[in-house]
C-alpha cells in the first residue's frame, strides 16, 4: 500500500507553528514511506477565505521545504461531489433541516427538562433536537434554504464504529479506538452537515476528499479527535473507507494557550522576516528531519 497523507488548511489567516508541525507531520510520514504528500485548500468558507492567504500557505510550505503535486485540490470547486454525497445521505433518510438560530439551541439546550447543563461537543453545544421530529412530506427534495443536520440516532441505530489512532489522542490513546453510538448521540449530536451559507460543511467536505485522494494516513492536531468520530459516522454511511489517524500534540505558545490563526507572533512568516530557517522551525518544534 502506498501511505498518502495530506495538508488541509483553509486560508483564512497566515499559517503559524501548529499548522508548521502538523504539516511537517504529514509530509515526514509520507516520505519516510516514500509515499505521497498532498495538499488540499479547504476553502468553503467563502466569506473567510482569501487568494492572498492561500499564497502565502503556498510561499510558507515551500519555504519549509515541502513539496506535493499540482494542481491542488481546492474545495470551493469540489462542490458538486459533496452535493452528492448529501444527496445519499438525505435519500437515506438520514438528515432534517435546521432552522435553529444559536440563541434557540443555547435556550432549548439549557432547558430543564434537557438536565438544565447543556453539553459541549466538537462543533459547540450539543444540539437539543429542536427541528429532528418535524413533519415533513414524504418523498420530499432536499432543501437548499436551511441548514441540514444529521440525525445521529437515526445513523448510529446501535452499530459500533472503530478506526486506527497511531498518535497519542487527547487522552492518550492509541490503537484500534470504538466509537460507541451512546457517545455519539450524546456528546456530539446531530451535527450540521450542510450549513446554510455554504452548502456543505468541513465534516463532509473531509470526508469526501480523503476519500477521493485516497488519502491512507490523517495527521491532524488533537483538538479534531472528536471531529474524527463524526467523520468515522460518515465514512460508514457513505460507504467510504477509514483512514488510519494520528492525531498529535498541540503546539501552544508560552502561556500554555493554543496559537490562533491571529496570533502572528507565531506566524511562521514572522519568524521568516527575522531570518529563521525551516530548520530552526523543525528544532522549534522538536522534529528532526527523517
Ligand atoms: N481545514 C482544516 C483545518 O485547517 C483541516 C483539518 C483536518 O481535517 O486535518 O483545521
């Protein structure tokens, strides 16, 4: 088997060490297998996303000393395939439309008959339900004016989910990992699979390109463990295979805080202006080259 792994930033600000780490990651892994990296321009966010920042990702990975094939997948041309793909999902019966504003999902989430304390999943506070059990005419197309959530209870119907962790998760852990469909509805819901501004949403879209690039390893940071259960949900679902993960340490600056994208102290392009090189960047980080 030939490891592929991939680069997935969005370019929505300057890339900074986290991203620096998680790209030298992939891209080692890749080449210690002599395999293939890829980088892919996660940019459905269209109000977020600019041609400017996703150069500089371009001019920061070469000056890493990265390289990958051309021409890159950028997700903002790749929408016909994640249409699609809710378009199984909704066929199956498997999605509802959300018309939830936020206000709505903090007031309904912190009800009293919800338990009173509402729960924080990967994408924010678990959503109470509101719009599942709305009625709906059968046969019905898929809305395009609303939100569409996933109904986890629907796609879980007690089967068990699993997939390889090579890293070391939030919690440590490593080795075949099991999602259980308990946690899945209760601690992260019904997700939102298609936002309403943008037609899809990084869940999906992520799962439709690893897919596509037949990606073998994702190396991401350990922030996305509890993304990666929704994504092991999707894969099942649309009958896409698991890749293996490893999702590795967070780089936080000296306060123990993690970089944000604002955090241009951090900007691996401020460290460039001062002279650094990529193998400054790499000791930083404490990676040695493989
Ligand atoms: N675009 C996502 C990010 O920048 C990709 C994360 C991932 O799936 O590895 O956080």
């Amino acid at each position: 088997m030939t490891i592929r792994t991939r680069f997935a930033p969005s370019p929505t600000g300057p890339l900074h060490l986290g991203h620096a780490f998680s790209a030298l990651v992939a891209s080692d892994l890749a080449r210690q297998a002599q395999g293939q990296f890829l980088l892919r321009i996660e940019d459905i966010d269209t109000t977020r996303s600019r041609p400017v920042w996703e150069a500089q990702i371009f001019d920061d990975l070469h000056w890493l000393g990265l390289d990958w094939p051309e021409p890159v997948l950028r997700q903002s041309e790749n929408m016909a395939a994640y249409e699609a793909a809710l378009d199984r999902l909704w066929q199956l019966g498997l999605l509802y439309p959300c018309t939830c504003k936020r206000r709505d999902i903090l007031e309904a989430a912190s009800a009293p008959q919800e338990g009173g304390k509402p729960i924080i999943g990967p994408d924010g506070l678990v959503y109470p339900g509101t719009c599942r059990d709305k009625p709906r005419a059968p046969g019905s197309p898929r809305p395009r004016d609303a939100a569409l959530r996933l109904d986890m209870r629907r796609a879980v119907r007690a089967q068990g989910y699993d997939f390889s962790e090579t890293g070391a998760g939030p919690e440590g852990q490593s080795g075949r990992i099991s999602v259980h469909s308990d946690t899945l509805i209760h601690t992260i819901g019904d997700v939102v699979v298609s936002r309403r501004d943008m037609g899809t949403s990084y869940h999906l879209s992520v799962v439709i390109d690893d897919a596509a690039q037949q990606i073998t390893h994702v190396t991401r940071g350990a922030d996305l463990f509890d993304a990666t259960r929704i994504h092991v949900v999707l894969q099942a679902l649309l009958d896409l295979p698991t890749p293996v993960y490893h999702h590795h340490r967070l780089i936080r600056d000296m306060d123990g805080k993690r970089l944000a994208k604002r955090d241009d102290a951090r900007a691996l392009s401020t460290y460039r202006a001062r002279g650094l090189g990529p193998d400054d960047i790499r000791h930083m980080l404490g990676i040695v080259l493989p």
